[in-house]
C-alpha cells in the first residue's frame, strides 16, 4: 500500500490526514452525499456543481492532487502535476464567477500523456531522460484546444517509453523517467500500453478524464484494461504538432473517460484543423467539426446497419468472444441490423517498415522543434547512442531493438520503397480490410472486439471507439509476463469497438453511446485499489 499519513492541500493550506485508501469492495459514496463522487463523476455533474457554486476548481485541483498523491507511490501513473494548476484553476474560478465560460472543459482537470508538450513548466519526455528539461516554442495544438475550452491541464501521466516505440523486451506502461504503472483491475496488472497512465488516471479519477495517443492500439487496448471509452479519432482530426510522434501516418490523439458523452465533449474540444499538421486538411466540410456531444443518441442503434467481420473474428471459445457475440444480439434486439461484411483480405503480410521509416523521419523532425535541447540530439542514431550511454534507460536489460531495425533501412521516408509499402498498407486497411468491407456492405459500422480492433484501423488511419463490455471471470488463471507483470486475469474488463470509415466519428459516437446506455456494465467491477479523498474532504477546509 502507498505510504499514506498526511497530503498537503495547497490552495487552503489545510494539512489533512489520512485514513487511507479506501477498499473497492466498500464502493463509493454517492446518494445522499451533495458532492459527486471523483470515481465516476462526468463533466456534466462538475459543471453543475462549478455553476452552483457546491464546489470551486481550486477544490477540485486539490481534491485530484490528494487522490494522485495518495496512490501514485504505488502505480506511478502520474509523472508530474501542473506547478501552475491551482493558479489557473482560480483564475478559471474568478471568470466563472463573472459569469464568463470559456469553454465546455472550463475549470474541468484533465490530465495527458506525457508525449504531448505543454509550453510550461512542465515536461514532455515521452518517458525518455533525453527530453527531460527540453523546451517547445509554444503549446501543443492539443494543450492550445484544450486550454481554449477551459481545460485545467492537471499534469503529464506515465507511459510506455516513446509510446512503446524502443524495446522488444520492455514493458506496456515502463518509462525510464517515470518508472512502471500497474493496472488496476488486479494486484501487479499489465495496464497495456502505450497510453497506460492515461488509462489507470482516468479509471481512478484523477483527473476527470486524460488524453492518450495511438500509433496501432496505444488508447484502445488500455482503454480496455482499464474499464474505459477510448476514441482513437481518424488520423488528422487531431493535430500531432508538437507530440512527440511514432508515425505521421498513423500517429492519433483521443480522450480516454468513463463515459461516451464525457469522449465527446473532449474530442469536440480538440478536433480541427491546425496549420501545422497537413493531415488535418483532410478533415472532411471545410474542416467543420460535428456536434458529437449531440450525436450521443439513446436510440443511435435502431434501424443502424453493423457489420460483423466473420472471417477475421477468433473462433477460440473464451471468454471475450461469448461476451462479443452477447453484445452483437443485444444490439441487434435494440434494433440494428446485423449483416456479414467479411474483409477480403483476410491476413495481409503487413511490414513494420511504415513505423520505423516514419520514426526515423518524425523523430528527427520533433528534436529540430525544440527551442532547448538538453543533449543536443538530432538522429534517432544519436538518440540510441544517449540511451545506450544513460544507465537510468536500463539498456541492455530493455534493449533498443526497434530502433535498431528502423535505423538499419537506411531511408527515410520520402524513398520509392517507403512509399509503395505504403500504398500496400492502405490496400490492406482500405479495400482490402476495414473501408472495404464498410463500402460494399453499406454499414454504419463494424463491431469487433477491442482486443483485435486496432490493427487494421491503424494501417489505415481508421477511427476506432471502445466501450466497456465484460469481466474475466473469477476463477480465471492468472498469468504473469517474463518481468512479472499480470498481464491475463480475474476482473480483467474488456471492450467492445466499433469502427467506421474515415471521419465516421459523429456516427461511431451515437452507437457507442446508445450500447453504453443500454450495457452500463462498468461499474459491476471497481479497481482494487481506489483513492478516497474527495470534494468532501475538501470543501470548506
Ligand atoms: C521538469 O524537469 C526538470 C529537470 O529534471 C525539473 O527540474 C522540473 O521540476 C520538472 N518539472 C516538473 C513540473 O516536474
Ligand atoms: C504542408 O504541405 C505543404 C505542401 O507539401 C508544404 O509546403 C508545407 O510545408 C506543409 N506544412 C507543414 C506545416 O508541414
Ligand atoms: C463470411 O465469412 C464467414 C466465415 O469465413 C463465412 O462463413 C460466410 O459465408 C461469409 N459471408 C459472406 C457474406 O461472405
Ligand atoms: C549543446 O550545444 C550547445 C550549443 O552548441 C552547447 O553550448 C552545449 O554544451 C551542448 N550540450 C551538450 C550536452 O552537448
Ligand atoms: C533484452 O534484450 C537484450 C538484447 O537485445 C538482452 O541483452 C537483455 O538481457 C534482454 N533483457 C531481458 C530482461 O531479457
Ligand atoms: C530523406 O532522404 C533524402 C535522401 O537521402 C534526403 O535528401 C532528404 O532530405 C531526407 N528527408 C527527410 C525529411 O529526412
Ligand atoms: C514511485 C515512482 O517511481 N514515481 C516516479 C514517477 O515519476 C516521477 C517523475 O519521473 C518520479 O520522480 C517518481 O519517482
């Protein structure tokens, strides 16, 4: 258990002391208690509670620090908390109190990955001590968006090194700067990765809800494990300047929450065209974002057209798969049709070349934006070379094996043999897989489960949502990954995808939102562990 005893609560300079931390099995306290409960609050209840004068954001800054502090010894989730939080959150409150919202997120906390850079005190590493003490010329896109919606970035959470993008022998949710994060679903969980500290901080709330990225999996497979909805938005709706990148072609950046609805309203917040991404030039109406917030429709599944992939779909008996067929008649009892679209390419022979050519490129690019760069690095050589040299990268015992057979190509991505793979992938993931089999079969989406959703929709950029659906089951055997981690076990959740065409997200969310509606399964399991201060031990101290 974290060493617990006494958080410092700034704002009030209250000291607090505590119990502990609260067993899952004694649940949250929610009816009778005017505060919302921070485990499974939405930012509707906050922002009721904000207009109503019930609670402050300074409050709400120091209640998500309190339930940060008091696990993060633990699970190392969060690397670091905004030193400005508290003063941008009472700045947040004093517009409020003048009656002036800035935006849907105003004095909302939210926490991102520690790949998307803020122009602040804090730090962008992607978990890496070559970036530690770098600077950007100015806010990320993502930070620019979310700050102009009122957003209180609460801090950077922890993350598998460079979004998993180093190591064969690594682990899901391991930086060398911000150590292991742990699931927690079960003692000593794999949290899957990239976006590991993304996904526990969200399942835990601390924060109302966190930013993850995808390059192939990164938001949907920790979104799974940690009981959550991820979105990972069609390539270019969200721009990656200034994120540290794997791929310009598949790189991603999505909300990960507890609810569609709360998706929604942050991917609202930071879709649209930026300058200084091109790929958000393919944004579909001038660039014009939809209301997905008014697109979470109860009903979305009536009379909707889902496509079930039966030739690519596991025919193992787990499981996974009787709770994948379970929710496919359940949608079709709330309506939908449910009709065959088989991919026509079945098992491509996709390459890795696309990630390593483009990270060899990305990467150079990224280090050549910075305004200080603590080590000088430029390549992803010299890279390799620093982490090689820097006993806290844990190198040989976490090798550099995906950077040695990026730079082992030889090229960049600008080169004919880059570019006909590319037209290869886009075959696999367009006509040949995921766009294709939406095209011919005229549906509105397909449903997979999460755990094989992510690879073609990476290929092709393709958009992606994941809604909680299951629990392994008790008796479950446990199994443990060569470093130890628990990476299959008892209460492990599980997810359910739906996946659409390019830009399909409007649609994709009033499906989402109409199955979460009728499912509402997440709260059947809570975390193991689960921090207990809340805005009651907060307000009015
Ligand atoms: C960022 O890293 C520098 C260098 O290690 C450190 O001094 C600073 O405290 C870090 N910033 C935050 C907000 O933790
Ligand atoms: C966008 O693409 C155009 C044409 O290729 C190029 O000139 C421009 O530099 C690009 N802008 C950015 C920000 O990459
Ligand atoms: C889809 O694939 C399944 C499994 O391979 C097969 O049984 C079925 O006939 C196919 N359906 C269509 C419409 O092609
Ligand atoms: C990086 O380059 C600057 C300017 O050339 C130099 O002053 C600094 O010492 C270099 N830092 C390292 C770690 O090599
Ligand atoms: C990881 O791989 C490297 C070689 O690439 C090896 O030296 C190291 O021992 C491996 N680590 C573990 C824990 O197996
Ligand atoms: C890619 O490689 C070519 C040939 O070596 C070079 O001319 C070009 O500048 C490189 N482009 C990038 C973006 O690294
Ligand atoms: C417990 C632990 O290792 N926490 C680490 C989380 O990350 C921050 C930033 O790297 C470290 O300072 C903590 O030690």
């Amino acid at each position: 258990m974290a060493p617990l005893g006494r958080v410092l609560v700034a704002a009030s300079g209250a000291w607090l002391s505590l119990v502990g931390v609260a067993s899952a099995s004694t649940g949250p306290p929610v009816k009778g208690q005017p505060f919302p409960s921070l485990i499974d609050v939405t930012i509707d209840d906050l922002t009721d509670g904000l207009d109503s004068g019930l609670f402050t954001s300074v409050d709400l800054v120091n209640a998500y620090i309190g339930r940060i502090e008091q696990v993060n010894d633990e699970l190392n989730v969060v690397t670091e908390i905004n030193p400005d939080a508290l003063e941008i959150a009472a700045g947040l409150d004093e517009l409020r109190a003048q009656g002036e919202v800035m935006g849907p997120l105003h004095g909302i906390p939210i926490l991102i990955k520690n790949n998307i850079a803020t122009d602040d005190k804090m730090n962008n590493t992607a978990g890496s001590f070559s970036l530690l003490g770098a600077k950007v010329p100015h806010d990320s896109f993502m930070a620019k968006k979310l700050r102009e919606a009122g957003a209180i970035i609460l801090g950077k959470a922890n993350l598998s090194q460079w979004a998993n993008y180093r190591s064969s022998n690594s682990t899901s949710g391991w930086s060398a700067h911000g150590g292991q994060v742990y699931g927690v679903y079960y003692p000593n969980m794999d949290p899957s990765g990239s976006s590991s500290g993304s996904g526990v901080a969200s399942a835990l709330g601390l924060s109302l809800g966190t930013l993850g990225t995808e390059t192939s999996g990164s938001i949907i497979s920790p979104a799974q494990r940690s009981n959550l909805v991820g979105i990972k938005p069609t390539v270019g709706l969200t721009s990656r300047h200034l994120v540290i990148p794997i791929s310009e072609h598949q790189d991603t950046i999505g909300p990960m929450t507890r609810t569609v609805k709360d998706a929604a309203i942050i991917l609202q917040s930071i879709a649209g065209f930026d300058v200084n991404d091109n790929y958000t030039k393919a944004i579909p109406h001038c660039g014009r974002i939809p209301d997905y917030v008014a697109a979470c429709d109860a009903g979305a599944l009536q009379g909707a057209r889902i496509g079930i992939p039966y030739n690519i779909l596991s025919t193992s008996v787990s499981p996974e798969m009787t709770g994948y067929w379970e929710a496919v008649e359940l949608m079709r009892a709330e309506g939908a049709e449910i009709v065959a679209a088989n991919w026509t390419v079945p098992s491509p022979s996709t390459s890795s070349m696309i990630l390593q050519v483009d990270f060899l490129t990305n990467v150079a690019q990224y280090f050549a934006q910075l305004t200080y760069n603590p080590y000088n690095i430029s390549t992803l050589e010299e890279l390799r070379e620093f982490t090689w040299a820097y006993p806290e990268e844990e190198y040989p015992d976490r090798n550099t094996a995906t950077w040695d057979a990026a730079l082992a190509r030889g090229f960049n991505n600008t080169d004919i043999r880059f570019w006909n793979q590319l037209q290869e992938h886009y075959y696999f993931g367009g006509e040949g897989g995921l766009l294709g089999a939406v095209e011919r079969n005229g549906v509105d989406a397909i449903v997979m489960p999460s755990s094989s959703s992510a690879g073609r929709a990476a290929i092709q950029g393709a958009p992606i949502i994941t809604v909680p659906y299951g629990f392994l089951p008790e008796d479950t055997p446990v199994q443990a990954n060569s470093r130890g981690l628990v990476s299959r076990g008892p209460n492990f959740p599980y997810g359910i995808s739906f996946l659409g065409g390019l830009f399909t997200e409007e649609t994709l969310i009033g499906l989402a939102y109409a199955f979460e509606q009728k499912t509402l399964n997440r709260n059947q399991v809570q975390p193991y562990i689960v921090p207990d201060i809340e805005l009651g031990d907060i307000v009015g101290f």
